[in-house]
C-alpha cells in the first residue's frame, strides 16, 4: 500500500492545484490513498464547506485540521457533511467533530487520528500524550497514520518515540515549511517533523510577502492573504507499506512544483 500525505494545503490556489494535478500524480506513483491537511485551505484561514468538498473530489480521502479549524463561519456545516474531516482529539470537549476516521482499503482498515500539540500553540488542548493512550487503548486498525499539529519540533519528536512500534505512521504539520528529517524509527513507525505545505512557492508560508514583512517589521494589523504566485509548491511524503505484514517499507519525500 502507498500512501501519500500533504502538508497543509494553502487557499484557493492550493486548492485548485490538487484538482488539476492530484489525480495524475495518483496514478504516475501508484498512490492507493491520499491524506492532507486542510486547516489553511479557504481564505484567509480555516476550513470551509466550498475548500473541503475541492479538496475531496480532487482525490483526497482524508482531511485532517488543527488550531485554525474553526475560523470558517460555516464550520459546523464542513463536520456534518464530511465525516472525512477529522479535528485534533484532544480538543476540548464538546466542539464539533471527531479526531479521527476509518477507511477500508486493500482488506485493511486504516485509521487516520489527529492531534495537536500543546507548547506553544494558539489554542488550548489537552494532553496529546494521555489523549493518544486513550485513543490507541480503544481504537482498532491495521494501520495508524497521526497527523501531529504542533509548533515544537521537541514536542512532534517525543510523541513519535513514545509511540514507536504502536502506530505506522507520525507526520508533524503547522510550520508549513518541510523538514528533511524523514526515517523509519527503531520500532518500525515512520516519521517526519513536518510536511510542510501545498502553496504559492513565492511566499511567506503561503501568504502574500510583502504583508507579511510589513506585519513583522511594524506589530500593525494588516490583511494577509495568499500569494498571488501560480507556482505551486507541493510537499509531503510517500509512506510504503507491506500488505503482508503492514511494516512501513519505506518514506520518501515529496517536493514538487507546478505543473507536475
């Protein structure tokens, strides 16, 4: 099995790249599921009912979020219409949606669970460790994949050899800026600290440069919107799998730009 996961995917150009590309890049690389994060995906921030339904009929099977999930006036709308959008788990409760979802693929059942981390992030959860020993203790998969939403790179690390061997794959997203750290730790469970992003390369993180110098250097509210550059970075990594003994064989990262 191989498995494609995005880091986070920026507004409506980012958007509209998996549209247009996602389904021949599938084939050209023999992808049997695509996971990415959408957080960042509707404009500014945030995700909508128009940017989840984009990223789902370009050939994403799961969406995962994080701090920035509930920007979007709509938002309840995008957890009642696709159960496919999951939000981290340890989200205080009673918000909507679920920190996790099933697929069924190739005889396997794959379970997606979201996380956020808790240093330095602009939105309370609760403890990702004691959230995961719960979820683990009671969920049943052939497969795990955890996107960890987190600022601390320290943070991404420990939750990945705390949980090596228990799960298949641990993949950080936030930064938007992909790291080079891809491997197979000790036990068998792949990781990379974060995937970076599906965006304008010219950019600050996928947002318009110019803004973005004007709000670091002043401390000024200023409107941030998305680069207007047409091309698209997409970064993320193939995870390969062994049907037989579901082991992580392989991760290779993906760096590519439009067109591909």
């Amino acid at each position: 099995m191989n498995i494609l996961i995005l880091g986070d995917i920026i507004g409506d150009s980012g958007c509209e790249f998996l549209l247009n590309s996602l389904d021949k890049y599938k084939m050209d690389n023999n992808i049997d599921l695509i996971i990415a994060n959408g957080e960042n995906s509707a404009e500014p921030n945030g995700i909508s009912r128009k940017s989840a339904k984009l990223m789902l009929s370009s050939g994403v099977d799961v969406i995962t979020t994080g701090n920035h999930v509930f920007r979007q006036p709509d938002y309840k709308l995008v957890f009642s219409d696709f159960q496919q959008v999951i939000r981290p788990a340890n989200f205080y409760k009673d918000v909507p949606g679920s920190g996790y979802h099933y697929i069924s693929l190739k005889n396997k059942k794959v379970c997606v669970i979201n996380i956020s981390g808790s240093n330095f992030m602009p939105i309370s959860a609760n403890d990702p460790f004691e959230c995961l020993d719960n979820l683990l203790s009671k969920l049943d998969a052939d497969i795990f994949i955890i996107d960890v939403h987190a600022e601390a790179t320290a943070e991404k690390l420990c939750i990945a050899h705390y949980l090596d061997s228990k799960v298949t794959a641990i993949v950080g997203t936030h930064t938007h800026v992909q790291t080079a750290d891809e491997q197979i730790l000790p036990g068998g469970t792949a990781y990379i600290t974060d995937l970076g992003m599906v965006g304008p390369a010219y950019s600050i993180l996928g947002k318009d440069v110019s803004s973005a110098i004007f709000k670091m250097q002043t401390g000024l509210p200023v409107k941030i919107t998305a680069a207007a550059d047409n091309n698209i970075l997409m970064c993320g990594v193939i995870i390969n799998i062994e049907d037989n003994t579901n082991k992580v064989t392989n991760i290779k990262r993906v760096t590519t730009r439009s067109p591909i």
